[in-house]
C-alpha cells in the first residue's frame, strides 16, 4: 500500500472538510474530533484495518468502534471515502430526519457501523465484550485452528470516554484475561466540554493502564500521519497484552481560530471558520465532494481488501470442507443454532417434585440449556453461587482457556452489560449476565444499549423482591420492576415456578432483542400437572384457574402467583366466583391481538385485583381505574421474609381484607355474597339480568 504523506494529509483533510461542512449544514455536532483525529482514522482505515466495504458483515474483518459516538461524522467520511453504502447525499443529510447519518452512530441503520454509541465509554466497555466472544468462538467451535482468526478490534476514545467508569472497570477486566487482540487509540487532546480537561482529570492515563495490565504506547503529535503509522505498526505487532495508544491531538485540528480550544468541541465552526479550515488546510474542492487523488487512493484500496477478502474466504471455505463435522459445529455458533424442540428439553430438566426457588429451577434449566445450546455462554458479578448460573464442567474462561464457558466479570456491573453487548454484537453467542435484581440499577445504560440494538442476550436478575429478607432494603427491590419494563424493546419475565421457568428460559433463548428473567430466592410451589397444562408463557398472561362464573379477576406475577391462588380460594368459600391470572410478562401479554387479551381480561369484569411484591407503578393499565393494586410503594426492611409478608400484608388473610376494603359497599354486605356488586343480587351471587359471554 504505497502512499506518500501528501497523500495521506489530503485524505485525512479531506474527513476534516467534510465533517465540518456536515455539521455546518445540520447547524448541529461535533466537530473537533473529526477533525483531530483525522490523521490517525484514516491511516488506520487505510493502511491496517481489515475490511471488506461491499460486505460490511465479512467474518474476517477487523471492528472499528468510535466509542466517543459523538465524532460520528469522523465515521461517515470514513464510510464515505471507503465506498460503503453511504452516498454523499446522506452526509448533506446529517442529522435530519430519516437519514443514515444520526447524530450518534447506530448499529443495523448504516452500513459498516460496529456498535451503537453515544454514551461516553460504552463503547469501549462493549469492545471488550467483543474480544471475549471471538477468543471463545474460536476455541469452542474449531474455528481458530484455520488460524484464520486472528482478528483485531481498533477503539477510538477520548477524555469523557476515559473518565467514566464503565471503561475503567472494562479495561481492568480486558487486562487481566490478557486480550491481545483489542488495540484502543486514545484521541488525548485534552479538551472537554468545559474547558481543559485539567478542571477535573489530571491522572495519568498511561500508569493507569500499565496497572491494569495493558501496554501502553505513544504518539507524540497524532496530527502527523508518519507518526500514527509507526505507532499502528508498533500496535499490530502485539505482545499478548491489550495495547492502548496514547495520541496527542489538537481538537479541532486546522480550525484557525477554534483550534485547541474548547468551543471546537461540540457546536459548528460557523460559516466563516469553515471557509477559514479551507485556506488554513489549502483546500479547494468544491463543498461535499472527494478530491480526485483521494478517490482514486481510497477506490484502490478498496480493490486490494476486495481481493484479500475473497482470499479469505477461499481459505476459510476450504477449511470447513475439509472437516464437515467441524463445520457444523461452527454454523451452530454463527447462527446461534436452538433446537425446536428447546421447551420440552428444558420442562425436563425443571423439578416439578417439590418446592424450589426460581433460581434454583433456573439454574437447573440453565444446563439443559448449554447443553442443547453451544453459542450460550455467560456469568455474573461474582454471584454466581447465589444467582445459580454457572455451567457445570463448563471450564471458565481465562487467560489460559478461552474454550470456557462461565465469565467471571468480577464485582463490575455496568462492564458486565456493556461487554455482553459487544459479545452479542459478534453473533457468535448468545451472553447471558447474572446479578442481584436490585443490581440492575447498575446495568440500566447497558440494557438500554442492548435494547435499542435489539441484542439478543439474556439478564438474570434472582433475589428478585423484598423476600430478600434480611439484606434490607439496599438489597430489596421496588422500583426496578417499573423501570425495566419501561424500556422499550426489552422482554421481562417473572416466572411463578419451575414450568413457568422453564418455558421463560426457552422464550429467552429464542426471542430476538433482549431479555430479562427475575427469579426468586425463596422457594416456590410447583403447578400440580393438571394445572401445568394451562401455562402459557410466550402469550405473556393466562387463565391459571377459574370458576365457571366469576366476578373478580386477580392477577399476579412470580412468587405472588401463589398467593392469589391461596386468596382465591378463600374467596371461594365466602362464595365469590374468582378468576386467576398469571401475567409473567406485561410485555408479551400486550403483544397479543385484541381478542386474545378480551379473552383473558374481559371488558365486563372490572373488578381487578393485582398483586406483586414490588412498586404497583403501571399495574392500572390491567386493573382500570378501578381496580385495585397491591404491591409495596415503600422500601423494605431487614427482617426474616416471612415476617416481611406478614408485616407488608402479602399473606391471603391481609390481600382478602384489602380487597374487601375496595370493592365491598354496605349494600353488598347486606346481600351477604361479598361479590362487589352493587346491591342487586339474590344474595347467592346471581344477578338479575345480567348477561356474559
């Protein structure tokens, strides 16, 4: 690839051009760095990164993530000058309604965009992520003895990206297991929002990094094409250790007046510093269009990964022929194979004898699950022995072994999320993360990311309610039912025993975008078989049990499941007709067609009772305004769980006088019944000309 530094400085002013003359356009970005981060971007695009711009999705590319999402513009030019399905007119577009150029990148919108990012950090949280699944794919499915896999993972960050936690916790897990192939650039210009970075980030970066295990090397002017080449070389060239690149840049580099400073960070140059960019850099191509020398360069380019592409592939397409076996093993984990049969494999599996916690039935699933599943593959944050995840003789995966199968994330939360984003990025596995539910305050930013990505992975969330018990309230949580729910795009299931369990874990395994199960930790009763043919978790909520002629529906979820059918049936000898309803999943349930959710929550009936151990936020959405929520609007305590049901009024005794509070009238209990009628029945729960489906 010979390229003299004329060349490389027309190219690299050319993305500076054009990303000042996007954001000009949309009066809305962040120019300073796309245009301090130039030099380094398109010497790696150019003379290092592996790709293939007609087949952004090739299986031997190398990643490119701009964690610092907001220099996207840096990304589009990229795109652009590289022939990716990204016409010129969409960087005229930027940022306006409908255009493949959003104001943040966003993965499955445009071409040869890794990873959604915007969230400082996130990304390079998730490129971790990203490194774990290809070492695992390549030792646990054969892959990796084409020696054909030796794939890199390139990470642009910046100051904000490196001040947030999430990379923090994420780059002292990335060097423990020693993941060699990640290669972070990091665009040090010293400039936030605010002004110098100096108002609140003095540290020394490089130290931190040689702590966490990490080489760490420099470019002392990464405005200057030579020296980002010779520090890609250095990178590229590796030595087991993940590699971050310190690059000294000039935000807003070329800007005369703006550059270095704090303004070129996230407003437009203004008309007249863009035309003053231009005389700076000596550029004179007419706005939003390709200098001939750097079309011509980057066309020819483009030819010769093309080429390398197909050599590739050839390769690789020999290898699977030669080993067929071998080779289906390893479309398993590309298509993250799950067999048909996958519900009745895992009814199996649960203990349907006895009573257990959900997450013990969870955990028992969970093997079945591996079993039948080899791209699912996962961990915790370091609570493995109390969520129940890990795989039995699943190896873990380290340094030493990339071929095992449970991820320990030490007690690092939020990486965990992100780094299981990157994992499901790859569509090699299928990750699933484990913590304390109350924990998910933790994950939330990640499992948003995942959720507007349509990721598919797993959360399981145990200890899932004030039932904790002794913990207290730091431990129990409330409102974290809500807020995931609110998320849209994530499925939340809360399984009220072991068939429930185990049709949410098939569910989970197959839907496509992300999914959260909350499992208990005190134990459950199992459905008895007749009842068990009536669960129906992937419709979200189903008639549990019924009489024939009922006028109150309850309506429970998890652990309260139970105690509706105890309360129930104390209804039942005071003479109410009752219907049972288990909801495991708002969100399927609200996926069902009009007639199916008619059918289980008639419109007749609005007397409706819910009940679930935590924040009764959103719960009138299915009772109506009428209807009655039992749930806790308050904290918890430390206490033994069953003192806590006593005292928070989860036992039937306490929901059976609540439910007579609310729905019974003076004129009811006059008629003795106690249905919540108004007065006009015969006393044994008939009601004149009432008429029902």
């Amino acid at each position: 690839m010979p390229c003299d530094l004329n060349q490389m400085k027309l190219a690299a002013d050319t993305i500076r051009v054009l990303s000042a003359e996007a954001i000009q356009k949309a009066k809305s970005g962040h120019p300073g760095l796309p245009l301090g981060a130039a030099d380094f971007a398109f010497t790696l695009w150019y003379r290092y990164l592996r790709h293939n711009p007609h087949n952004p999705e090739w299986l031997g590319r190398d990643r490119f993530v701009l964690s610092a999402g907001h220099g996207s513009m840096l990304l589009y030019s990229l795109l652009q000058l590289f022939d990716y399905d990204l016409p010129m007119s969409e960087l005229e577009r930027f940022r306006q309604w409908g255009s493949l150029t959003p104001g943040h990148p966003e993965h499955g919108h445009t071409a040869g965009v890794e990873i959604t990012t915007g969230p400082l950090g996130s990304g390079f949280a998730s490129a971790v992520g990203m490194a774990i699944a290809d070492d695992s794919f390549a030792a646990r499915s054969g892959a990796g003895e084409s020696g054909l896999l030796d794939r890199r993972i390139f990470v642009l960050c910046g100051d904000g990206c490196l001040m947030e936690g999430c990379s923090a916790e994420a780059a002292s897990l990335a060097g423990h297991l020693k993941l060699g192939q990640l290669i972070v650039f990091y665009d040090s210009n010293e400039i936030s929002i605010e002004g110098s970075t100096s108002l609140a980030f003095t540290e020394d970066v490089g130290k931190r990094f040689e702590a966490y295990g990490w080489r760490v090397l420099r470019i002392a002017d990464a405005n200057d094409a030579a020296q980002c080449d010779a520090g890609l070389a250095e990178a590229v060239r590796g030595d087991g250790r993940p590699t971050l690149i310190i690059g000294r840049t000039r935000i807003g580099f070329g800007a005369p007046n703006k550059q270095g400073k704090a303004a070129a960070h996230g407003e437009p140059l203004g008309e007249e510093e863009v035309a003053a960019l231009r005389r700076n850099l000596h550029y004179d191509a007419p706005p939003f269009t390709v200098p001939e020398p750097v079309r011509r360069l980057c066309a020819e380019r483009v030819a010769e990964l093309e080429q390398q592409a197909a050599a590739w592939d050839r390769q690789f397409q020999a290898f699977l022929d030669a080993d067929p076996v071998r080779a289906r093993k390893i479309s398993q984990f590309l298509t993250c194979e799950v067999p048909e049969n996958l519900e009745q494999e895992l009814l199996q599996a649960a203990p349907l004898d006895k009573p257990v916690a959900s997450r013990v039935s969870g955990g028992l699933v969970l093997q079945k699950a591996a079993e039948l599943v080899p791209s699912l593959l996962g961990g915790s944050a370091d609570l493995s022995p109390s969520t129940k995840t890990a795989i039995r003789e699943g190896g873990d995966f380290s340094a030493a072994d990339r071929a095992g199968r449970n991820l320990h994330f030490g007690v690092r939360e939020f990486a965990m999320g992100l780094a299981a984003n990157g994992m499901a990025l790859t569509g090699s596995c299928i990750p699933y993360t484990s913590t304390f539910f109350v924990f998910s305050d933790y994950l939330k930013p990640a499992i948003r990311l995942a959720a507007i990505q349509q990721l598919h992975q797993i959360y399981v969330f145990t200890h899932d309610s004030f039932y904790v018990g002794e913990d207290g309230p730091t431990h129990e949580p409330i409102e974290q039912l809500p807020m995931l729910r609110t998320i849209p795009g994530l499925t939340v299931i809360r399984p009220a025993e072991a068939h429930e369990v185990a049709q949410a874990w098939a569910l989970a395994l197959q839907l496509q975008g992300p999914v959260a199960l909350l499992l208990t930790r005190q134990d459950l009763v199992p459905f008895d078989e007749q009842t068990a043919t009536a669960v129906n978790v992937a419709r979200g909520a189903y008639v549990l049990e019924e009489d024939e002629e009922f006028d109150l529906i309850i309506i429970a979820t998890g652990s309260e499941v139970q105690l509706a059918r105890e309360t129930a049936a104390r209804l039942r000898d005071l003479g109410c007709g009752v219907r049972v309803v288990s909801m495991p999943s708002q969100e399927l349930f609200r996926q069902q067609d009009e007639e199916y959710q008619e059918a289980v929550l008639p419109s007749w009936c609005g007397a409706r009772v819910s009940i679930e151990a935590g924040s009764t936020f959103g719960w009138e959405r299915f009772v109506g305004i009428d209807g009655l929520t039992i749930g806790l609007d308050h904290f918890g305590a430390s206490a033994p769980y069953k003192v806590l049901a006593q005292e928070f009024g989860f036992t039937p005794e306490a929901v059976l006088q609540r439910i007579a509070d609310h729905f019974v009238t003076e004129e009811d209990e006059e008629c003795g019944c106690g249905c919540g009628c108004d007065g006009s029945c015969d006393g044994e729960h008939n009601h004149a000309g009432e008429e029902r489906d």
